[in-house]
C-alpha cells in the first residue's frame, strides 16, 4: 500500500510549484487511476513516487516505511513507464532484457523465464532478436512494457500506458494490467481517458492545479459531486477548483 | 560498486554496436595512415639539420665568443655557456652538429657530441686535439713528467636527441585526440541517452548512482583510451614505414626509443588523465539536453586542454616545480620529461596526486550534480 501525505514539489529553476498539496492513498490488488488536466502535476507526483524526483515537502509510505532518497529497496520493487521512456535502439529486446534484469540483480534461469512468459504475453517472441529501433510504435510500447515489467514489480506506475497504440494492442495490455491486479499488485495509471477508467480502475484520485480534490471509489464519484457520469463529475471538480484558483490569483493582483 | 560492470559492459557494447562512431575513431584514422604515407613519399627526403652555424659549446671557461673557420658553407663558432652541461645538451639550443667541452673538472674534461652526426664527430675531434693540447702544455709546464690524459668523450644518446621531437609533440598527440574523443563519447553516454529517452529506465533500477555514474565513465575512458592508441599506434606504424620506404618521416616517431618503463608510465598518466576528463565529460553532459548541446558545452574544456598541451610544447628546460601543479599542463610536462629521461620522483608523484585529487573532486561533484533536478527532469 502506498500513502502519500501532503505531497508538495517546488521546482529551484523556475521556481513551479508542480504540486501543492497532494494527499492519496493506494491500496494493494487494486487500480488507481490518478486523473487531471493537462499540467495539473500528475506526472510530476508519479515521478516522485518512482523515485526520480525528491519532494519538496511532504511523505511517501510503501507499506508503511517512508521512501528515502535513492532508496534501492523500494526502487526494485516498482516500475515507471511513460511515453518518454525509449530503450536503447541498437539492442534485441533479448538483450535489453537480459540487461536490465541483470541491474535489477535477478538470476538467469528467472531473467530466462520472466523473458519467455512476457515476450509470449505481448508476441514480442518472434522479434526477440532483432533491432528495437527497427520496431513500429506499439512493438516498441510493448518491449518498453515487457522490460519494464521484467523484475516482477509489486508497484507499477503508468503514465498513459495505451496512448497511441492501436486497439488491439491496447486491449492486450488492459489484459496484462487486470492480470496483475488480480496478482494483488498495486498499479497507478495516469490516464486522461476515462473510460478507460470506468471500464478498468477500483478507485481515482484527482489533481487538479497541483492539489488532490478527490480520492475515493470510481463507483462513488459521481455521486460525492452530485452528478451522474464521471465525466461531469471530473469537470465539476476541474471548473470548482481551477476557478478558486483563478479567483485568488485576481484578488492576489489587486 | 554493484551494477558498475554491467553499466560498463552495456556501454561498451553499445558503442561497439554504433558503428559511425566506430568508423571515425578507430577506422578512420587507420586510413589516414595511408593518404599520409603517400603524401610523405611524394615529399623530398631530409637533407639535414637546418642550422646557420655549427658551434663548439664551452663550460667551464672565461672566452668570448669568436669564429674560429667555416665548414660546408657554415661558419664554426667557439661559445661560452653558463647552463650545466646535462641540461644544456638536452636544450634546444644544442644542435646534432655541435659539440660541448665540459672544463668544470680539470682533471677530467668530457666533451659531448653525437656520434651519428658527421660534424659533431669532426667537431668533437678537433675540441678533443685542442683541449689535449692545450692542457698537455699547461701540464708540463707544471711538473715534469706530468701529462694530461683524461678526456672523457660522451657520445649523447641518440634516444636524447630523437626523443627531443617527440617528446615536444606527444602531449599535443595525445591531448588532442583524447579531449575530442572523450567529447564525443562523453556526451552520447548521458545527454544522449537523456535525448533518446534511455537514461531514466536506468535512473529507474536499483543500482546506486555511484555505480551508474563510474560504469558510465569507465566505458568513456576505455574507448577514449583505445582510440587515442590507435591515433599513436597509427603515428609509430607511419614512421616505420616511412623510415623502411626512405622518405621523409612526417609522423615524427623514426628511431624514438622508450624503454618498457617508461611507456608504462606514460600508460599510467594516459589513464588518469581518461578518467579525468571522461570525467568531466560525464559531468558536463548530465546538464545537457542531446549530444550536440553536450558537445558545444565541452568545447571549452577541449580548447584549454589543447592550449595547455601546446603551451608545453615551447617550454626550454625544466620548469618550476609548481608547473607540475597546473592539471593538464603538468601532465604534458611529465610526458616531456619522462621522454626526455629527465623525469623527477618528486615531480612524477606531485602530478599524479594532484591528477587524483583532482578526478576524487570532479567525481564528488558529478555525483552531487546526479542527484540535482535539472538532470531528472
């Protein structure tokens, strides 16, 4: 389970506040879907999550022990995928395999393994020894996820997992991401399609200007907003929060 | 130090696998080789030294100086010198054609020349006839029955002599080819991989910065390393064949002679100057964007260490021990002296040290720099 108390990340170069005051909580065996416009600091707070950006203020909990900076426990135990995140072109997806399940210390035979149930899963086998620069978009995206996915982590964080990819592909790593839901891991997905969100996540947390204004059920949403869909329910949350926003920042200019 | 080999072997393989970046360190050079060498046979043969006068150098003795006849064209000319005789043979002022009377020790006079010079042997001859004469009459004027003998003659090195050449341009040989090299590679190993995406999913796993960062400059060092090689093994592979084709030598390695010792030395500092500047390489691509924003910011850094190694290039003498506190210089100051067989303990160890402390200082920042937002954003 992961607790996030009163996250806050303030940007020294140019002085953004990317998130103000994040608060959510993540449980085992479930999806989290975390949901916001554009800029609203999700990213931001999921790198944080992974490691990769220290807080400003504020704490994580991965099962009740606060993550530390560079914190290598914690960090064998999850995985971040985002749009950005490419593997080196030049390698197979076999030997980028064996290379990052070498880095997260993992032993042969169970590189070996993982290898074959992943590269099967996501019909990466037959391309195994070529070029991953030589691979379309959603060969790549599967690699990137088969990779990612290697080490077994109890944590898996999204960003966008299915964007860009056709449907088929999209469909199958739904699957993946149900089957390891089922497994009991924890998996947080940025996401800005929400029916992807209806169809797939247990609970949602929203940002909206780099504040969480809700975290709870998907099923209870609508209802804590006093509207019918999700959809109306994340714009209610967006137009009352981004406009107090706008209103301090008027008053704040006099 | 866990993960740092499999960072190291990752890069090394990818490296190995960009074959462009293989083509212009180590292919290309291998190519020049032979448009040199074809260059060097079109060129007329070295007639000799280019000298306006010959001179017969002495120590030790109060004179002026005079001209004492010509020879082949050139005039002959007698000069006093102050500087010890050791150091005076080995300056640039004392050309393969003259020859130097050491009078510091009246009862055993030496007289330097080259041997393999044709009038510095003849030189050398007529300075032996005089200095016999001329102390032979002293002495017997003296005492009787005493005559004057010992004149030691000390046929300069040749490895002195030929060595002085290379010695001037190795620093600027190696120096060059290595920033840029290290330039290169540097700012692929991080910028490059920040531009392609791939440098997150390793900040992602498990392995400590530390490791991260060394395999990183490891893999840099190495292949900076074997590439500035290839660039000497492609220079000392033209002399010999310019030297076994008669032409001139352009590469300026023909009859170099280093000893195992020595070579090894140079190996040493070779690497710790690498891994300093592969270094820094590291350090200066974390900030950067892409490769070619990385590239731009080492500019300068490839600039001040060429200007260092060709500064060495015109020093005479031996230099202040405090130059061999100077990074960069101080490195091209021990590669002249060690070629020169001139190299000091003290100075060796001072260059060495402050190389050390100086890539302990640019490691500690390097990893300080890992961790700061601007490199994981």
């Amino acid at each position: 389970m992961i607790t996030i108390e009163h996250l806050k990340k303030t940007f020294k170069k140019n002085k953004v506040e990317a998130v103000k005051d994040v608060s959510l909580e993540i449980r085992d065996g479930e999806i989290f879907a975390l949901l916001g416009p554009n800029g609203a600091g999700k990213t931001t707070t999921m790198r944080m999550l992974s490691t990769l950006l220290l807080p400003t203020s504020g704490k994580i909990f991965f099962d009740g022990k606060e993550l530390k900076p560079n914190d290598e426990q914690i960090r064998s135990r999850i995985t971040f995928l985002t749009n950005e995140i490419r593997l080196d072109g030049q390698f197979t997806p076999d030997e980028l395999a064996d290379y990052y399940g070498g880095l997260y210390e993992m032993p042969n035979e169970k590189i070996n393994s993982r290898k074959d149930e992943l590269f099967d899963y996501f019909g990466i086998s037959e391309f195994r020894n070529r070029r991953y620069d030589t691979f379309s978009t959603g060969m790549k995206q599967k690699t990137s996820l088969a990779i990612c996915l290697l080490h077994d982590p109890d944590t898996i964080i999204f960003d966008e997992p299915t964007n860009g990819l056709d449907i088929l592909t999209q469909q199958l790593i739904e699957a993946y991401l149900l089957k390891l839901k089922e497994q009991g891991k924890c998996i947080i997905l940025s996401t800005h399609i929400l029916d992807l969100v209806a169809r797939m996540a247990d609970r949602v947390g929203i940002i909206v200007d780099g504040k969480s204004v809700f975290c709870g059920t998907v099923a209870e949403l609508p209802g804590s907003q006093g509207v019918e869909t999700i959809d109306q329910a994340f714009i209610k949350l967006y137009k009352e929060n981004h406009e107090e926003k706008a209103i301090v920042g008027r008053h704040g200019n006099g | 130090m866990r993960g740092v080999g499999k960072i190291f072997h990752h890069e090394m393989k990818k490296i190995v696998k960009e074959k462009s970046l293989l083509f212009g360190f180590i292919l290309l050079p291998v190519l020049t080789l032979f448009v040199t060498v074809g260059i060097s046979m079109l060129q007329p043969k070295s007639t000799g030294e280019n000298v306006e006068t010959y001179s017969m150098f002495f120590y030790g003795l109060d004179i002026t100086s005079y001209n004492i006849g010509s020879l082949d064209d050139k005039q002959i000319w007698i000069k006093k010198i102050d500087a010890a005789p050791a150091d005076f043979v080995t300056s640039d002022e004392f050309h393969h054609s003259d020859v130097l009377v050491d009078l510091s020790n009246i009862e055993k006079v030496t007289i330097y020349y080259y041997g393999s010079n044709t009038i510095s042997s003849y030189l050398k001859m007529s300075a032996e006839a005089f200095v016999r004469e001329t102390f032979d009459m002293a002495f017997r004027g003296q005492s009787s029955g005493a005559s004057f003998r010992s004149v030691e003659l000390t046929d300069i090195n040749e490895k002195d002599t030929t060595n002085r050449m290379i010695a001037m341009l190795l620093p600027y040989m190696l120096i060059l080819p290595l920033t840029a090299n290290i330039a290169n590679f540097a700012s692929d190993t991080i910028a490059g991989d920040k531009a392609r995406g791939t440098f997150y999913q390793v900040m992602l796993s498990p392995v400590p910065p530390l490791s991260l960062i060394m395999g990183k400059i490891f893999s840099v060092s190495l292949i900076s390393l074997v590439s500035s090689g290839v660039y000497i093994g492609i220079d000392v592979l033209g002399s010999k064949i310019c030297e076994a084709a008669n032409v001139k030598d352009v590469f300026g390695f023909a009859g170099v002679s280093v000893s195992v010792g020595e070579i090894l030395l140079i190996l040493l500092y070779a690497v710790l100057l690498c891994y300093l500047f592969s270094n820094l390489g590291v350090l200066i691509s974390l900030f950067c964007k892409d490769a070619n924003q990385a590239q731009t910011a080492q500019i300068p850094v490839t600039l001040v260490c060429t200007l260092a190694s060709m500064m060495s290039m015109f020093r005479f003498g031996t230099s202040p021990s405090s130059h061999y506190l100077i990074p960069v210089y101080n490195i091209c100051l021990i590669f002249q002296d060690l070629l020169n067989a001139r190299a000091k303990m003290e100075n060796m160890a001072m260059v060495a040290i402050s190389l050390l402390v100086l890539a302990v200082g640019v490691l500690i920042l390097t990893l300080a720099s890992y961790k700061s937002e601007k490199v994981r954003t």
